[in-house]
C-alpha cells in the first residue's frame, strides 16, 4: 500500500531496516448508531510518520474515528489496534487534541497550567519532581512558540495560542500516534499553517503517525500522506490525488462535485446542501485563493 507519496520521510522510520508494525490497524471495523452506519468493513493500517487526514462533511464521523482509536467508541464489529495494543490501552502513546471549546474570560488556569496537565496526567505511577515538571513543560512551551505567555490566563489568549498550547500538551511524553479533531477550526491562515507546520514537525522528529481531523484540505495539502474520505455511510482511502477527484467525490455523495486545481489548492465545487459544512469550505477555498492571489503565493 502506498504509503508516503513520494514525500521525503525525515525522521520517519528511523533506525531499522525491519518494517514497523503499523501505529493504527483497523479490521473489518463497522460502526453504527442505531440503524445508522457511519463506515463498515474498513481495513487500514496507518504507519509510523504517516500524516493521514480524516475528511468528510459533518456528522459523517470524523469525531466517532477518534473516539474509535481512543477507546472511548466501541466498534460495531471488527478490530482497532493502536500504538501495538487494542484501542483504548495505549495510554501515554497517544497524544489527543479534542475538538476545540473556549475558556471563560475570567479562567484562572494559566497557559503554563493547561501544558503541565498534559506533563502530569502522561505519569501515572511515577510522579515527577516539580522542577522535572517544570523543565518539561517550559521545553514544550518554547517548541510550540507559546514562551512568551507561559504565565497568561488561558481566558485571555487568542484562538491560535490557545491551540498552540493544545499541542504542546498532547505532544507531552512523545507519544507515537498523535490524534488531532480539527485543530485548525476558527484559526485565521497564518495560525493555521503555524499549527499544522508544528504537528508537522512533531511527526518528522520523532516519527509519530498523525491522524488529523479537517474540514479544509488545502493547509495540510503539504503535509498529507492520505486521506480517510467519509461520506453518506461510505469512505474512500488514498492519496489526496486518488481520492481529491470528481470521480471519487461525485461517486461517494450520489451526486455531481466538481474537483480542481488552482495555484496547488483543491477546490470543490457542487457538494449536497445538507452537508452544512461545506458552504464553509467554499468560502474558505475562495478566501484562501484570494489571499494566495493577493500575496503572489503559489
Ligand atoms: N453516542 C452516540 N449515539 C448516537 N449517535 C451518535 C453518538 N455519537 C455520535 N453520534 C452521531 O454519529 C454521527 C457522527 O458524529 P461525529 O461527531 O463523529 O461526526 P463528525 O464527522 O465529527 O461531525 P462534525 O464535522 O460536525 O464534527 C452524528 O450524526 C452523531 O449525531
Ligand atoms: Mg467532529
């Protein structure tokens, strides 16, 4: 299966000539809520430093694979293996950014705070020395770029800083698979390429695989391995070439979607009213062509 689509792999897969056991392995795997399905009889093995987006318009079950990998869903029927053990059991392994909710104004936790949960919580068992903590946690906030407000209250920080603290503290302990649910949502585009550079970077240091959750495509075309397209109780599997197509998408809702390419950006076109999102997505391509225009960006 074709994994990496011909992008230079830094740090991903170092240090062994054996194959990597996958860091995601799903078989058979069906979920449904009542008589509803969201997907079934998906086989998919996600390898380590793989970048592998999960797409598909709003309730289609982004979230639910999340949670499947998580361990917090149980699937239907099949299996879900993840970092080498069932869905649910690889503890600090995983690294998880949920979908994103404010704080109050007035929220007393300081960003610092909000990464040192993410130190503690990953050891159990041994506690760290507070200085161990410390030194941990200033080490994570200086790798996100988040130094300079260690010690504001997460009330008062912006969307993108708040999500800069979000991966630092799902980046905490180094886990193997790291689990984002739309982390670029309400991010303007600069604080959405900084984010998805940093999740980037994190995967080719230390070669975790990275599940990401989108709505939008284009500010991780870069980055993408494949994607989990899901639609209408049915998904596709591929590099965004294979599965970006209007072949593929009209196919996958029923009806006719238009797919091209413009300056290196996907843009679709034509998707069903009820997929809510996707008038979203529509603007944003447009924004994001505009913008690209404007700054002469390829
Ligand atoms: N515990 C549950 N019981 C019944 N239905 C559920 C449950 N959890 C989720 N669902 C339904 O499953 C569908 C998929 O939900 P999910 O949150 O995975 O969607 P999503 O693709 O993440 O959507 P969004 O883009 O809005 O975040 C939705 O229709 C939701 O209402
Ligand atoms: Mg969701």
């Amino acid at each position: 299966m074709t994994v990496d689509g011909g992008r230079a792999r830094a740090g991903a897969g170092q240090g062994g000539a054996q194959a990597a056991a996958p860091a995601v392995a799903l078989r058979g795997a069906s979920l449904a809520f009542g008589p509803r399905t969201l997907w079934s009889g998906l086989d998919l093995d996600i390898s380590p430093g793989e970048f592998f987006a999960v797409l598909g318009p709003n309730g289609s079950g982004k979230t639910s694979f999340l949670k499947v990998l998580l361990g917090l869903r149980r699937l239907t029927s099949g299996s879900a293996v993840i970092a080498g053990r069932p869905a649910g059991s690889a503890g600090r392994d995983v690294g998880y950014i949920p979908q994103q909710k404010g704080f109050a104004a007035d929220a007393s936790l300081r960003a610092r705070d909000l990464v040192g949960l993410g130190v503690d919580g990953h050891r159990w068992g041994i506690r760290l020395s507070r200085r161990k903590a410390d030194v941990e946690i200033d080490g994570l906030l200086e790798r996100v770029g988040a130094s300079d407000y260690a010690k504001v209250p997460v009330g008062q920080l912006s969307g993108g800083e708040l999500q800069r603290l979000r991966v630092a503290q799902a980046i905490a302990g180094g886990p193997s698979v790291l689990l984002c649910d739309e982390p670029l949502l309400a991010l303007d585009l600069n604080h959405q390429q900084a984010v998805s550079a940093l999740i980037d970077r994190q995967r080719a240091e230390t070669g975790a695989a990275v599940v990401f959750v989108t709505h939008e495509i284009n500010p991780i075309l870069d980055y993408v391995d494949r994607i989990l397209y899901l639609a209408q109780g049915q998904f596709r599997v591929g590099s965004p070439q294979e599965v970006m197509t209007t072949e593929v998408l009209s196919d996958l809702y029923g009806s006719r979607v238009e797919v091209s390419r413009v300056n290196g950006r996907i843009v679709v076109l034509g998707l069903p009213d009820a997929t809510t999102h996707l008038h979203h997505d529509h603007t944003h391509a447009a924004l994001a062509l505009d913008q690209n225009a404007e700054e002469g960006e390829a």
